[in-house]
C-alpha cells in the first residue's frame, strides 16, 4: 500500500486508541466524538485490510496486525511530532500538548510538587501524565515518544537513550517522637538492635542500605515489608519501628506523621539516578523545555 493513500489523521487516531484501549478514551484525548474515531478506525481497517482491533469482553485487544504497526506508527509519528516543533518553535505559554514521565511512584510525592508550580505558572496548556517506568522497554517507548523523558536508575542502555545524572540523596532514618531508645541520635549499634520497615513495590529483593550491611557482614531484622512510605510512616508513628529513606522523602513525611528524622548511621556508597530521553528529542525545543523542568524540579528536591 502506497503511503500516499493513507490520511496521517488515521495513524494519530490508531496510536490513540491502542494507547489507551477504547475508541471512547481515544476520543477524550483527540478532543472529538466517538462516531467520528469509529469511522477513522472503519477507514483504516479497510486501507490496511484488518480490523486491528477485536473485542473480548469489556475490552478490545490489538490483533497481530496492530501489534507489528505500532512501533513505526509511533516512532514517525514522534519523528513529525519533533520535527514540527523544531520548525515552529516551542512557547510554554501557548503551547497545548500533554507529557508522558516515567517514574517511580516513590518519586513522585518528591519531584512531582515542584515540579507542577513551575509547569503551571508557565504553561497553563500543558497536561503531565506520570508512568510506572518498564526498564525492559524504556529504549522502545522514548524512541516512539509514549514516554518523553523518565527517571530512573543506571540502566544498561545504548548510546541513542541520552542521559544526564542526577545527584544521589543521603539516606535518612524516620523514627517516632519519643523513641524509648534513640535520644535524638542514632550510631549503627543501636540502629540494628531495633526492627524495621522496609518499603518496596516488589515481593522479593533487599533494599541499598541491606545490601552495603550485608557486604560489611551486618544484617538487621526486617519486621514488616509494605508497598507504600505514608503507610510506613504511619507504622513508624505508632511503633517502635525504624524505617530508612531519601532524606527529602523523610522531610515531606514528617509533616504528617508524629515522627522525627535521624541521619542514616553508616557511609554509604552513591547510587545515582538519571533522567533518560531519545536521542531523537535532543533538539527537541518541547522535550528540551521538559528537560529543563525536570532537572530544576530533581534539584529542589536538596
């Protein structure tokens, strides 16, 4: 099929739809009804000869057809995308579009605040969507602009994900006011006769601060493992247990929870983190804009 015969429109409106699962939502993003996304998808199901999308159950689901367009679809579509930007410009006070960060979700209580004080007071058109990163598939998905920018880890990427680091934060200790056995300090004796709280998403897998114990032949007892720090926060609150994070994590917790924060009692190596792009948005004006946002927003964080 000769791309001649193809309207572009139908591509963003394919992109759309596989994006977010359902001709509905694809219109709430695309602005427009459902009728008219049900006949872009109509006319490109018969240019391509494929209805790209079954419905099973409440859902509809890619066919193969759709799974093998997708990647080229949003990799020109990111291409045109950046190259438009570069022609016309990028002005945040005028610009309408919506971001795609991937990121922790521990980060985002942290970064996200800043961040969203200086997006509103100079782009009062720009929506923020933040994502749970997939390390496996970041090359994939910030080369075909579902995710502009992400924060993560020293990935092993290769040289066309570029990357500038951001400094590593010190680790903190959150203990509640009171603590029968702290006294306002902590040396690492004391830190491991106590029991602790370690926060992770996964079900299995030691934290950083485990990790260098381990290497200096120390362990200390893990008490309860839970998913989320306001939760931990609480328990720490309440208990006499300790739990170990970012310092700036620690800061905006002890606002909420009757606890105190107390310096991490070991030297420990840095991990940094970075914050990742496609090597198409280098030149990018809106992904550079984004860029400069995120890096300000990291650095508050101090």
């Amino acid at each position: 099929m000769h791309p001649s015969r193809i309207d572009l429109n139908l591509l963003v409106v394919f992109e759309a739809i596989y994006a977010e699962g359902g001709v509905t939502q694809a219109g709430r993003r695309l602005n427009l009804t459902q009728p008219a996304i049900s006949h872009a998808l109509g006319r490109l199901r018969h240019a391509v000869n494929d209805p790209l999308f079954v419905r099973q159950g409440q859902s509809i689901i890619p066919t193969p057809v759709a799974r093998q367009m997708i990647g080229p679809v949003r990799q020109s579509l990111q291409g045109l995308k950046a190259t438009l930007t570069q022609v016309s410009g990028f002005d945040p006070a005028t610009a309408r579009m919506r971001f795609t960060i991937g990121m922790r979700d521990v980060l985002e209580s942290v970064v996200l605040p800043a961040l969203m004080r200086s997006i509103t007071r100079q782009a009062p058109f720009v929506d923020i969507a933040v994502v749970k990163n997939s390390r496996r598939g970041l090359e994939v998905e910030l080369a075909a602009g579902t995710v502009d920018v992400a924060v993560d880890v020293l990935l092993p990427l290769p040289d066309v994900v570029h990357r500038a680091r951001i400094p590593a934060q010190p680790l903190a200790v959150l203990a509640r006011k009171g603590h029968p056995r702290l006294r306002g300090k902590l040396d690492l004796k004391t830190y491991l006769a106590q029991e602790h709280i370690v926060v992770s998403s996964r079900r299995r897998g030691q934290p950083v601060e485990d990790h260098e114990l381990s290497r200096r032949g120390q362990h200390r007892h893990v008490r309860l493992r839970c998913q989320h720090y306001f939760a931990a926060a609480r328990v720490v609150g309440e208990t006499d247990l300790l739990c170990t994070m970012t310092e700036p994590l620690a800061r905006i917790l002890v606002r909420l929870a009757p606890v105190q924060i107390l310096p991490f009692p070991l030297k420990m190596p840095t991990f940094d983190t970075f914050l990742y792009w496609h090597r198409h948005a280098e030149e990018d004006p809106a992904n550079r804009w984004l860029r400069a946002q995120m890096l300000q927003a990291l650095d508050a964080r101090s």
